[in-house]
C-alpha cells in the first residue's frame, strides 16, 4: 500500500516508518489523515511481524520527529464523547505498536512532544540525536489536558513514577542529553548515525532498565510510599497553582486511580479524563492562548518595501535598573553590546545587573560558568559613542526626562550608522514628540520592556507617524530572537498595557478609601487568579513610581483616569514599597511580607465596610475592559488578541481566563455594560462611563473576538 503522508518501506528485514513525507512545513503533526495512516502502516508491520526483526520510526524532517497531535483538532471537538473518543483512537494504534513481537524503536531527532513522545515512548527503544533542537517531552497540562495517547501510562514504566510526574505535571521538555539522564532515551548519538545505531540497538535488543528506573518502580510498586508520591505531587500542585488549574489534578486523579487497573482499565479513565478537560472552558481558553502565542510568531503588520535589517550588534544606552538588564539580554542572544554611562560607577551597577541575570541562570542549570564568563565578558562598558558606529541597534535606557532624551537621541545619530536602528525604553513619554529630535526618524520607534527585563516577556514596540515598516519588522524579528513576545502598540499615554493597569490601581485607592480592606481587595484579586494583589503590586512596582505614572495618564487621558490620593499620602509619609521596606505592606530584608503598615492603616476608614468578592473583581477589572474598548476604538492596538497577549505576558493576567477580552466575552458584553452603568449611578459617573465601542459591541450583539 502507498501513503502519502509517512513513508513506509521494508528493508532488509527492518520495517521503517518515517514521519515528515511529501510535507513542506517544518513540523510535523498527527492530524486526521496522518493518525488514519499511522493506523494503517502499523496494522501493516503487525500483520508483517513474522518476516521481520524490527520496526523503525524515523522522521524525513531536518529538526522535527513528531510535535504532536494537531491542536486544531484538540480544539475542534465539542464534547466530551468525542475528545475520548478521539484519544482512544491514538491508544489503539500506540498498543499496536506496543504489543508488536519483534522489537521496535524511535530515532528523535529533533522536535518530539506530546503525541510524538507518546509513541516513542509505545516502542521497545527510544534513542535520541544530539541535535540542539531535540526535545522530548509531554506539554498537554499546558493546554489544560491530560496526554491522551498512554502518555501517563507509559512515562512511569519508563522513567519511574516521581520522574514522570514531574515531567506530565509541569509540561517540561527535555533536551537529548537530559532525555538520557532521566531515562527516556535509551542512547544519544549523532544525527548522521541515528538509523545505523537504531539498528546496532535492534539486534542486540538489549534494552536494560536503568538503575533510576528500577529504584522509580520500586517506590511506585509499594503501595505507601505510591501514596506519599501522589499526596507530595498534589500538594506541590495546589501550592503552585492555587488551585487554579484543573488538568494537573485530574492527571493525579487518573494516575492514582490508574496504578490498581490493568492497561485497558488504565487507558479508558486517561481517555475519559482527556475528553472531560478538553471540551472544558479552562483548557479551550489556554487553547486559544497557544493560537495566538503561535500567530505572534510571524509579524502581520505593514509589509516592509525595502530590506529589513538584521540587528546583530547593539547597545544600551543608560546602566540603570532597566540598561542592565537589556544588556543582559543582548549579551544573551550574542550582540557583544555596548553598554554607555555618564559615570564609571553607573556602568559598574549595569554589569553587575547582568551578572546577576547570568548567575540566576547558571543556579537554574542553564549555563556554565564558562558561558557565563564568555557572555558577560562581551559587554564593553563604555563613557562615549566613539564605537556606536558598528551597532545595529540601539535601546536607550535613561531618565525618564523628554528634553534630555531628546538631546540624547540628536547626540546619537551623529555617531552611528544611517541603518542603525535606534529605540527608547520610555514608559510613558511621547515616542511621536522623541522622534523629533531626528534626522532619520523612519529608524525610530519605542521598545517598552517590562521591568525585569529577564523574567517579563512582553515588549511593547510604539509606533509613531513616520517610522518605516523596516524598523518595526526588524525588532518584532528581533524580539522574537531573544526570545519576547512583541506586541506592536501605536503611540499614546501608557501605551497599552500601563494603560490598562493604571483604572485597575486607581479603583483600588478608592475601594480602600471607601473602607474595604486590604486584605479583602488583594484576596479577591488573587482568587480570581491574578499572581499577586494590587497592593502587593503597588508595593513592587514602587509607590513613587505609581503616582507618576498615574498622573501622566490622567493628564493624558482625563477625568476617568483620576485617582484617588491615597497613594500620594502614603508617599508623602515616605512610604515607598518594597524598595524602603514600607508601603501598604512590611518587608523584611529578603522582602518578604512581614505584615500590613498599620501606619497607612491609620489613613483608612477605621471602620471597614464588607463588600462581596464579585462585586470588588467587577470593580477593578471593569474599568479595565472600558479602557482596553477605548484603546480598540483609538485604534492603539488593532485586535482584541493584542489586549490579550500584552496583559498576560506584561501583568500576568491569568492565562486560564484567556485574557482579559476573552474573559470579557465569556461573561457577556451585555452583563458587563449593565453593571458598569450601575457603578456609573452608584459610584462614580467618570470612572464607569462606558465607552462607545462597547456599547456598539452590545447593539450589536458582538464580542470583542468577532472584531
Ligand atoms: N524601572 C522600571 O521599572 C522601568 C520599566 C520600563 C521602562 N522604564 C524606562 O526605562 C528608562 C530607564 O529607567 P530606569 O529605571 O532604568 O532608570 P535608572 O534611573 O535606574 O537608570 C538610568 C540610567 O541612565 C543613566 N543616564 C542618564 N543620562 C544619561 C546619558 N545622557 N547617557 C547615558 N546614561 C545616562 C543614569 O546614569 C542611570 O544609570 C526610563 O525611560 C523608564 O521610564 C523603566
């Protein structure tokens, strides 16, 4: 029989099967028709497995063996019958190739996960290529689902039950080296001599378990200490997810249960588990968040007319808290920057801020010490421009001062290049008004990283009238590069995602003044999944901080971006947050919360007042819709995605909610506008005016994603 999909040959004696025929996109996925093959070539080699030794699974593809299942076809079905039934078609085929009688196995080069583990792990062997691009792995909790192909039954038998549940409950992948370490992989070779080395493995058959195995069996076949694993595993769930996401637990659920039941037993509660979770609202919304992830890897923007340029060397402008950081980050990704400072002493605390960034790697096991030296020694600390003529780019760093910025930027471009790309870091000054001081204003935009430069991954790259499409390609590839997710955002106060956050703040200043406590906002903020209260946040972000930039918006925006005073009080009372150990909370040295401030306590209502958590959620994330339907209607942004991927990759807005818009549109336009003209009656008439868009959203019956 022919296939079109995968290849399938017999050859001398050895059956192979190889992933990635006759396609021309990079990954490789199990969609309908491909699972419909993988059925029948198996079926096949079973039906052969007397005129064979082995079977071999190989892929056609330069870094991919199998990235999984097809995720449009997790997110077409709509219930729960049809997602179990979907995953035991998966299961039926992998026990086929389990229950073959001659040896099989999978040579992974490249991309493996999910479905593509699953089968690996369905064969006798797995051995891996010494590719950089190899990664095994099971990331479905990711998408609020459960491996449905045996993955859960499989992983335990390989690596031993604590392994496994650390790999399926975190979605982690593995490089070759550490996918041997653990004991998925049975041997890393290179790529060039992966087939001839899968066929030394068959005729010696020799696949012994590793002791970590033996001991991973061992604990998991004593009934006890099998109960001491799952009780640790969902205890260490619930403390890092609150309790927030449902897949991890039902993956508990599934395996406990699973380790009593024979493999027909085992299989059917995974593909019931899988259909359940799958056609949930939770795991449809992380479903969503993984197209849009997807479609932000390519720019969609204006097409560019003339070649794009490739930003290889850099420099940061400013050593400060921020210029360290982009430093870091060009250090990282191989820019050799050069780092500028009026001083010795500011370009000292810079190089310092990078090492740290660096040494926070090495402690996570992601360098070397080796590496880090190499890195770090890349960055040249520098007191002039005199070499601002081999950069590509430039990302100023400096006071938040818009006359110096400017003279800054004017004093730059006579020193580099006419294709250097220049940016500002600004977070809330005029990117239309900086690009002013230009010669070359078209290779100008604004490119707004969060604070810390390494652990947030959204960057805000402002436009402004007369940048060249070039400029805003070049960073968003850029940014892609270092491993960012951009979000292209037009000019205007705040931009979009402080924007967004600054209605959320302020209500917050006039919740506690009208008497409800602390205690009661934060909590009702961190049970609707937010990864810290508002007042925690205020503390962080810095108090100081906050008035100023909450004055710019209000100057910006108007009255309905008036705040309460509150947070000017406490800073006048020189409480600053977390930076001086006091703000709404107390801090100890390492900054952990020691308590609340009874001293701002004392400027609050001494009665409090109890408001349900509801109402408290719709009164700090309403005014939040409003301002995003606004920054829709100004056209800052032009989707409803962009909203959304800029407040989970910039505050941390839960990603199980989908976002912000998503969660909008899951409640329903009409409720929210119902209840922000009550806040308009019974609050306040400026801070829940509800905006035009919205309301023409509501007329007609649309949601923000129909847009
Ligand atoms: N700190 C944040 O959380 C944050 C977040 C996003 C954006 N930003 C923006 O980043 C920029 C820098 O903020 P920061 O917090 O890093 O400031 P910072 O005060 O920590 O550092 C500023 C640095 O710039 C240096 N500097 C001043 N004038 C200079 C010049 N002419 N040439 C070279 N260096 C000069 C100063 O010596 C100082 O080291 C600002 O525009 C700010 O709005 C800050």
């Amino acid at each position: 029989m022919s296939y079109k999909r995968i290849s399938y040959e017999i050859k001398n004696k050895y059956a192979y099967i190889g992933f990635g025929y006759n396609c021309d996109k990079a990954m490789t996925v199990l969609d309908e028709e491909s699972l419909r093959e993988l059925r029948d070539i198996v079926n096949e080699a079973s039906a052969e497995e007397k005129n064979i030794d082995g079977v071999i699974f190989h892929s056609h593809k330069k870094d991919c063996f199998l990235a999984g299942a097809d995720i449009k076809l997790i997110s077409a079905m709509k219930t729960e019958s049809e997602g179990a039934h979907g995953a035991e078609q998966g299961q039926i085929i992998f026990n086929v190739i389990e229950d073959l009688k001659v040896p099989s196995i999978a040579c992974v080069n490249g991309v493996c996960l999910g479905g593509g583990t699953e089968l690996s792990l369905s064969c006798s062997m797995i051995i891996c290529s010494d590719n950089t691009k190899t990664q095994m792995g099971l990331p479905e909790v990711k998408l609020g689902i459960i491996p449905g192909f045996g993955g859960t039954f499989r992983m335990p038998k390989k690596v031993g039950l604590p392994t496994a549940l650390d790999l399926i409950l975190t979605g982690k992948s593995l490089n070759a080296r550490k996918a041997k370490r653990v004991g998925i992989a049975d041997g890393v070779y290179p790529k060039e001599r992966l087939l001839t080395m899968a066929l030394n493995h068959l005729k010696k058959q020799d696949k012994k378990q590793s002791i970590k195995e033996s001991l991973g069996h061992f604990a998991a076949d004593n009934f006890l200490s099998r109960k001491i694993i799952f009780q640790k595993a969902r205890e260490n769930v619930l403390k890092k997810t609150k309790g927030f996401y449902q897949a991890p637990l039902k993956i508990l659920d599934v395996m406990e249960a699973g380790m009593m039941k024979s493999r027909t037993g085992y299989l059917a509660g995974e593909a019931q588990a899988f259909g359940e979770l799958c056609v949930g609202e939770q795991s449809k919304n992380l479903q969503h968040l993984f197209f849009l992830m997807e479609a932000t890897k390519k720019y969609k923007g204006l097409k560019a007319e003339n070649d794009i340029p490739i930003l290889k060397r850099g420099a940061a402008l400013g050593a400060g808290t921020m210029g360290g950081g982009i430093a870091w980050l060009m250090a990282e990704t191989d820019m050799a920057p050069i780092l500028k400072d009026l001083t010795p002493e500011a370009l000292e605390l810079g190089l310092k801020q990078s090492a740290a960034n660096f040494l926070g790697q090495m402690k996570r096991k992601k360098m070397s010490y080796d590496q880090f030296e190499r890195k770090q020694r890349t960055i040249s600390p520098e007191l002039t421009y005199d070499s601002f003529g081999q950069v590509d780019l430039v990302i100023e760093a400096i006071v938040e001062n818009i006359n110096i910025k400017k003279s800054v930027f004017a004093e730059v471009e006579k020193h580099v290049s006419k294709s250097c790309v220049l940016t500002s870091n600004t977070s809330s000054l005029s990117v239309e008004e900086m690009s002013t001081a230009l010669e070359y204003p078209e290779r100008f935009a604004g490119l707004h990283f969060f604070n810390p430069v390494n652990r947030m991954p959204l960057v805000e790259i402002v436009t402004h009238s007369k940048v060249a499409p070039e400029t805003i390609e070049a960073l968003y590839s850029w940014c892609l590069k270092a491993k960012k997710k951009p979000v292209v955002v037009a000019d205007g106060p705040g931009f979009l995602v402080n924007r967004i956050l600054m209605p959320y703040l302020n209500e917050v200043g006039f919740l506690l003044k009208e008497g409800v406590s602390m205690k009661d906002v934060d909590d009702a903020c961190l049970n609707f999944g937010m990864p810290m209260g508002p007042c925690r946040l205020l503390d962080e972000i810095g108090l100081d901080v906050g008035v100023k930039v909450a004055k710019i918006l209000h100057e910006g925006l108007g009255d309905r971006a008036a705040t309460s005073d509150l947070s000017q009080v406490v800073v006048d009372k020189g409480f600053l947050g977390k930076k001086n150990k006091k703000g709404f909370y107390l801090y100890d040295e390492k900054g952990k919360v020691t308590g609340v401030n009874e001293e701002v306590q004392k400027l609050l209502p001494s009665e409090n007042i109890k408001m349900s958590e509801t109402d408290i959620q719709m009164r700090v994330f309403l005014p939040m819709i409003n301002e995003a339907s606004i920054i829709l209607d100004e056209k800052i942004v032009s989707k409803a995605s962009d909203v959304d991927l800029g407040l989970i990759f910039g505050i941390g807005f839960p990603p199980f909610r989908g976002g912000l818009l998503k969660y909008a549109d899951s409640q329903g336009l009409d409720r929210i506008l119902e209840v922000i003209e009550k806040f308009s009656n019974t609050v306040n008439d400026k801070r829940y005016n509800a905006c035009d868009y919205l309301k023409n959203l509501v007329d007609k019956k649309m949601k923000f994603y129909d847009i």
